[in-house]
C-alpha cells in the first residue's frame, strides 16, 4: 500500500474494543467509512483473519458529532458490509447481506446548521497542528499481505505524488489583498476574506461564499486569500480549482479508474478554493463526490472557500444537503463598484503601471464604466496601448475615442452622476445641493440645467430623473425642461452657458 494511502485512510483508524472474535474502530466520519467500505475491505479482510482467524468480525463505530469543549465526539455503530468471511455476522443475527447500513440519525444540526469546529480528534483529544488525526504505528503485517498500488495521481498534472508540482496551488501570484482596492462595495466580503487568510479554517467563515456578478472581484479576492496564505503558512496546501476544472478532472477520473486517487488528492488539501460553483449544476454525481470532500475537510478543520454568481438561495440544480452546507458559514456580496472606489482602482493602476492621467480623464473613466472592475481596467488597458502606439499624450478626447468600442454613441456614456458633478462644478456648487431641498436661486437654475441634460442624454425616466434629484416629482423635471427651453429661445447669455455644457456631454460636438 502507497504511504499517502495508509496516512489518508489507516493512520486515522482507532482501535475501540475488541469483544471476542469482534473488533470495533472507529473512523471520522460517514464518508471515512463508506470509503473503506468500497475500496480496503479486502485488506481489512485479510487482516482480520490473520489475527482473529476465519470467524473474525468488525465493526465501525463512526463519528457524527465531533462534539466540544463540553461534550466528547458522539458514535454510531456501524456493520461491516463487505468481504465475506472476515465480515459474516454471528448466527442470531441477520446477515451482511440482510443488514443495510442506516445513515446515522444525529440533532437537525447534522444537516441543516454549521456544527462547531472539531476540537477533539476521535479518541476525544485536542488536536494539534498538522494532520487533525492521531498519530499511530501501524501494526506489523506481512510484507506479502497487500500489493502496493500505483503512486497517488494528481488530476492537476500528468505526475505522481513525488514531482514537484504536486502541491502547485495554481494560484495567479498577482492577485493580493494589496492591489484589491476596498470600497463600501466590497468590504464585507474583504473583510472577511482578511480574517480568513490570517486564521484559515479556524473561524466561523467556513464555508467563505463569495458571490457577485462578472467582473466584480471574486477571482481576485478569493485568489489574495490563498496567496497571503501560501506566503504566511508555507506548510499549508492551498488549492484553488474552478468548478469547471473540478468537473473535468471527476469525469477523466471515472474513464480512467482512478476516482480513488481523485479523492485522495482533494482529502490531502487544507485550503480549498472553487471557484464558480454555479457550474455544478445539475451534475449530480460531481456534487456527490464535492460533498463528500466537503465534509471530510470541514470536520477535519480545514478551510473551504468558494465563489459563485449568485447566492445559495439562488442556486438551481443542486441538492439541499449540499446548499445547506454552503449557508454554514458566512455568505457576503460584492457589488458595482461606486464612483469613488472606481477612482481609487483607476488610481492603483496608474501607479502600477507607472502612467499619468489627467484628474478629468481619470473621473470621466469612473463617471463612464460603471458596469464592472473588468470593464474598467480593460478600458485603461486599451487606453494605454493608444498612448504607447500613437506616442501621445492621454487626453479626454482619447478616452472618449477607447470607449467607442464599449459605448458606440459617446452620448450614451453620459451619466446622471456624470451630469450632476459637471452641471455642479460649471454653476459653482457642491452636488449635493442639486438634491437639497434649498430654493436658492442659483442652485434652483443649476438643478433645472443638469435635469435637462439628464432628459437629453440619458435613458432615463421622468419618474427616475426626479428620484436622483432628491426624489421630486416628474412634474418637476418637466417644469425644468420647459423652462430651461424658453431661457434658450430668450436668453443670449444662458444660451451660451448650456452650449458649453453641451460640448462636454458631446465630445466637443
């Protein structure tokens, strides 16, 4: 037998009692026991039979509860179902073929509530650092008693265990909690990701569900996590894998017999990280085995943090003992960027690139892409790109030009934002006053301007313009509109006034 076997499957194996010719063990979990069950019940066989002779017969006694400081781990006893003589049941009792194994029947908190992190190993001591399962020696057989199988596969790399690509995280080194700008769109989720990435596995973030929609940071913030991990506890196997890769790998595992060493790969990690787990929908037999997974590294203390586009409660195609187990720990969002942390992204990547943007390109990026941080940052990729190739400045008419290739019309990217801080700086007023509900003569002319542009060049509803102005009434939109129309007919100065402002909005049109 392979030693990464015999430490996955064997070393955590307890000796319980021994009553006759019947031998009692105890293994972590469910899971522990359904696994010896379809792949070592025939060296379990033979080694029962060599020390109990042919009349031997186990018995598992499982963990369901790893219980707490309080109360010790809580059993149930299972039979052994498997492998002939060494598993036959005593004669008053049904046979191994008559005797189905009952899923044990703990609390509801079993299924449907995050049981508290296991601080005693199954001998119902504390565990230590490293393996959360006692150490032991295993006990003398025959050299001759087992065939070695093949070295564990990694379903990352064609290779085996002793390659130096075996514990490849397959992290993207770029990604860090230091170029992951916070805003008030994101700072749960990267708080909480923080705490995470200090203490990983032993706080009350496990399972970390990290959702949003494309292009908000997922990638990223998960990724910071498993570096700053990877950086501060070298020991540690962190693993990122996209539920699609996951997928893959199960499927190529089932064509090539080899689901066991699938299994055993993803048992040895501390640090699991799937992203896009939307992606396993529907895939029943690819969520058995992830919930499976899940299980053994939650109750084991290791960390498991996953991303997806939206809630768990959202999530179709998949079953609730698995969605539950998802609302274990903490669930938190990552929203559209606002205004000001768009500015700040802009700004670290200026700096990261080692580029100067004028103040006005830098809030006319920010007021235009408000869709995602993807988006953003791809435009000022593009951006840079032009300057490098045309050897040109970056100006306002270049970023109008990168964004015609998001934005067809440049008066499609004008926003009610965009709008109200231009209208506000022209007229010499704070924004904010554009919403108030002050009478002043200047601010009442400043508010009717910027609703005329906002019906002029926006999408948006009578109903919504009076909303972002400090929720007014439509009626009151229209009344602006018409009199900042009759000012123009009649108005030489102010007609000059909204023809600057007009150019602004028009790219100089």
């Amino acid at each position: 037998m392979g030693e990464q076997s015999f430490r996955t499957w064997f070393e955590p194996i307890v000796p319980v009692a021994l009553q006759g010719n019947l031998l009692i063990i105890q293994v972590p979990s469910q899971f522990f026991y359904e696994w010896l069950e379809e792949h070592y019940v025939d060296v379990l066989k033979k080694a029962i039979v060599q020390e109990l002779g042919p009349d031997g017969q186990l018995e598992y006694s499982v963990v369901v509860d790893q219980g707490n400081e309080q109360a010790r781990p809580r059993t149930v006893n299972l039979p052994a179902t498997r492998g002939g003589a060494a598993h036959r049941a005593p004669a008053n009792t049904p046979t191994a073929a008559q005797v189905r194994p009952m899923a044990p029947q703990p609390s509801p908190a079993a299924d449907n509530a995050p049981p508290a992190r296991p601080p005693y190993n199954p001998n119902g001591q504390p565990y230590t650092s490293g393996n959360p399962y006692p150490k032991r020696q295993p006990a003398a057989q025959p050299a001759a008693a087992v065939a070695s199988p093949p070295p564990l596969r990694n379903p990352f790399e064609v290779r085996t265990v002793g390659d130096q690509t075996y514990l490849n995280s397959q992290l993207n080194g770029n990604y860090s909690f230091t170029n992951y700008i916070e805003g008030s769109c994101n700072r749960l989720a990267r708080s909480a990701g923080w705490a995470v990435a200090e203490k990983p596995g032993t706080t009350s973030f496990n399972p970390l569900m990290i959702y949003g929609g494309v292009g908000l940071g997922k990638t990223h913030l998960v990724q910071a996590i498993g570096n700053h991990i990877k950086e501060h506890a070298p020991g540690k196997f962190v693993l990122y894998v996209s539920a699609e890769k996951f997928t893959n790998q199960f499927i190529e595992s089932l064509k090539t017999n080899s689901v066991q060493d699938f299994g055993n790969f993803y048992l040895l990690v501390d640090i699991l990280i799937l992203d896009d787990v939307q992606f396993l929908a529907g895939k029943d037999r690819t969520q058995e085995m992830f919930f499976h997974i899940f299980n053994h590294l939650h109750q084991a203390g290791k960390q498991v943090i996953m991303t997806s586009d939206v809630p768990p409660r959202e999530l179709k195609g998949f079953e609730e003992r698995l969605l539950s187990r998802f609302k274990w720990g903490l669930t938190a969002d990552l929203q559209s960027p606002d205004f000001e942390t768009r500015v700040a992204i802009i700004m670290n990547k200026m700096q990261a690139d080692g580029i100067d943007i004028p103040p006005q390109v830098v809030e006319y990026l920010a007021y235009s892409v408000e869709t995602n941080v993807r988006e953003l940052e791809g435009v000022l990729i593009s951006l840079i790109a032009q300057s490098s190739l045309t050897r040109r400045e970056i100006d306002l008419e270049m970023a109008k030009q990168a964004l015609r290739h998001i934005i067809e019309d440049v008066e499609a990217e004008v926003n009610l934002d965009f709008i109200q801080k231009t209208v506000a700086e022209h007229f010499s007023i704070p924004v904010d006053l554009l919403k108030a509900k002050t009478r002043k003569k200047e601010v009442v002319t400043a508010r009717q301007v910027a609703m005329y542009f906002a019906k002029e060049h926006t999408n948006h509803s009578l109903k919504s313009i009076g909303y972002h102005f400090g929720g007014r009434d439509h009626s009151t939109v229209i009344h602006s509109v018409q009199t900042v129309s009759d000012l123009i007919d009649s108005d030489k100065t102010f007609r000059t006034t909204i023809q600057e402002l007009r150019k602004k909005f028009t790219g100089g049109k």
